[in-house]
C-alpha cells in the first residue's frame, strides 16, 4: 500500500476517492480551495458592486449591483452555518455517546475526527469506553463464578441435611462430616472474597511486625504435614536457622505460604514430594513434583477464577497471593511445565 507524502492533509484517505459513491465526498482540502476561491470571488464581487454603488453613473446605484451582495451575504451565512454545524457535530456525538453510557451500553464509540483537541477527547472518550466495557464483563464474569463456587457446597450441605432430617441417614460423625467440610469451605470462599474486596478498594490493612521468615515457615509447613501425609506426599523445609527479621504481615504472608503449598499439595502424586525453602534476604521458594501448569493456563494463573480442568479449587488462591505480596511491595513468580512440577517464588 503507497504512504502519502509528507504535504498530504492529516486524516485524509490516501489515495483520492472517487467521488459520487455512497458516504464519500471531495476531500477535505479541496473542500478548503474550493471555500477560499469562492470566498475570493465573493470579495471581489461584493468589492465590484460597493465600487460601482458609490462611483456609478449620476450617484445613484444600478439593480445590477444589489444582487452580489445578497449573494455574497448569503454566502457569508452558509459559512458562518457550516463552521458551527463542524464545531457542534463532534460535541453532538460525545453527548450521544455519554448518554448511551448512561443508560449501560458501555460500546458505544465516537468517530475521532475534527480538530486535534476534539481527536484528543473522542480518543480519551473511546479508551474509557473500552475500559468500562472490559470491567463490566469482568463484574459478570465474577458474579458468575461465585455464584458457581457457591452452589456446590450448598448443595452438599442440602442435600445431606434433607436427607438426615428424613431419616436416610442417621445423624451420626460420619453423614455430619461432608456439611462440616462444605461449611469450611464456604468460610474459606467468603473469607477469599473478602480479601480481594479489600485489595482491590486499595483497604488491605497489613500490621506488619519484626517476623522470622524461617520461623514463620516452619509453623506453617508443619500445619499442613497432616493433609501431605494423607495423600503421601513428602514435605520438607530448607531454612537457616540464623535468618534475618523483615516487616511483613505474618498473618497475611502465613496465607501466601498456606495457599501455595495447598495448591502444591493438591496437584502432586502420591509419591511425589513439596520443597519449602527459605533464602535471604526475604525469599520463600515452594517447588513441587506434580503435575504443572498447562501453557495455556500459565499466563492467567494470578487471574481470579483462573484454573486448569482437573483442579478442584476455587481458582482464587494464586490471585489473592499474588495481590497480599504485591501490597507488601514485592513480587511472586511462577515457573511450571506439564509433568515437571511448578515453583512458586515469593521475593518481599
């Protein structure tokens, strides 16, 4: 495709247009040449018929000459008109645009043309546009998933509940057991909810102390020894026992560790085994020999409700991980491959 010259009007389609075909027209400079000739005309006419009313014959002013001028008058008019109909159209558009916002149809776009500070506006009025657009499908993909995660441990505890209370099942530890587990995991979900509610509004308050990394580890690792022996998998712990103290959250960093090291849990083998280590000045390393991450779910991990099609999760522990070490200023990592494992690494 030719590029136009460097002289050639911004916003102009290049090459011309054949004129006459359905929603084209000359181009705007020649529109603009074609203005000044017969604003150069209507000057010189209106100049002529002026001269000829004042220093025509006998003083008195021939017909001939009162006919330009309303011709030049009204030219003048249909000039004045079309400035202020191209000033309003693109100001028209915006308020039609803006109302149609209003009402929730957050597509609507405003054509960018019209001059450089009108172009700036329709460009600025397009990208928020956009924006609200991609966050209003966000919010239902949201609404969507949660009312998902939700449904299925209510319908354990229903369903359980009925049918003890019609006498199926005796009401006895074992039949009460799957509503216990389903309402753990609905204070886990509301308790997700809740921490990504306060990230986002930018309201997660961290009461950050003086805190033993390797300490703090250990403790959890040794809470979740438990669920890694009951599927067999090894867990095992690298920390100095000489680290340094850094201000974090321990509650909130606690979380982190608890949520990579169920996911690791979860996806790894029986046999397999989940390395914790702790390295200065203030990294937490958890490496499994699982399953790893498919290609395709990789780059969305740390999206909410992201997860592959065998887990069993809720998809929100990696995100919520990810937003409690990014509001203590550092960073998490992730590096998997199908059948080699993943490793998860906190740098604060």
């Amino acid at each position: 495709m030719r590029r136009p010259p460097p002289w050639w009007p911004e916003g102009e389609p290049f090459p011309y247009r054949r004129w006459g075909r359905r929603g084209y027209g000359p181009p705007q400079f020649v529109r603009w040449i074609g203005c000044f000739f017969l604003s150069v005309v209507g000057v010189a006419v209106f100049t002529g018929a002026l001269a000829g009313a004042v220093f025509g014959r006998g003083g008195n002013v021939h017909p001939f000459f009162v006919f330009p001028i309303f011709v030049v008058l009204a030219l003048i008019a249909i000039a004045v008109i079309g400035g202020l109909r191209r000033i309003s159209r693109p100001m028209n558009n915006l308020i039609d645009a803006a109302r149609r916002i209003e009402s929730g149809d957050y597509s609507a776009q405003v054509p960018e043309w019209g001059s450089a500070d009108i172009r700036s506006v329709a460009r600025a009025f397009n990208s928020m546009s956009a924006r609200l657009k991609t966050i209003d499908e966000q919010r239902r993909s949201f609404l969507a998933d949660v009312t998902h995660e939700l449904r299925t441990p209510l319908s354990v505890i229903r369903g359980q509940a009925e049918a003890i209370s019609d006498g199926v099942y005796p009401a006895d530890a074992a039949h009460l057991a799957p509503i216990l587990d389903a309402t753990q995991a609905l204070d886990r979900l509301v308790e997700d909810l809740r921490t990504l509610v306060l990230t986002d509004a930018g309201n997660l308050v961290l009461h950050k102390e003086p805190t033993d990394l390797g300490v703090l580890v250990r403790e959890t690792v040794e809470s979740f020894r438990p669920q890694a022996e009951a599927k067999g998998v090894s867990l095992a712990v690298e920390a100095a026992d000489d680290m340094p103290t850094v201000e974090v959250d321990p509650g909130r960093i606690r979380q982190v560790i608890g949520n990579l090291l169920s996911n690791a849990i979860r996806h790894t083998p029986s046999g397999g085994s989940v390395k914790v280590a702790v390295g200065a000045p203030a990294t937490i390393t958890v490496t499994d020999t699982g399953e790893g991450i498919p290609p395709d779910v990789l780059p969305h991990v740390f999206e909410r409700f992201a997860k592959g099609a065998n887990s069993t999760g809720s998809g929100l522990g990696l995100a919520i991980a990810h937003d409690i070490v990014r509001a203590h200023g550092g960073r998490l990592t992730i590096d998997s491959a199908p059948g080699k494992g993943t490793a998860a690494q906190v740098a604060i």
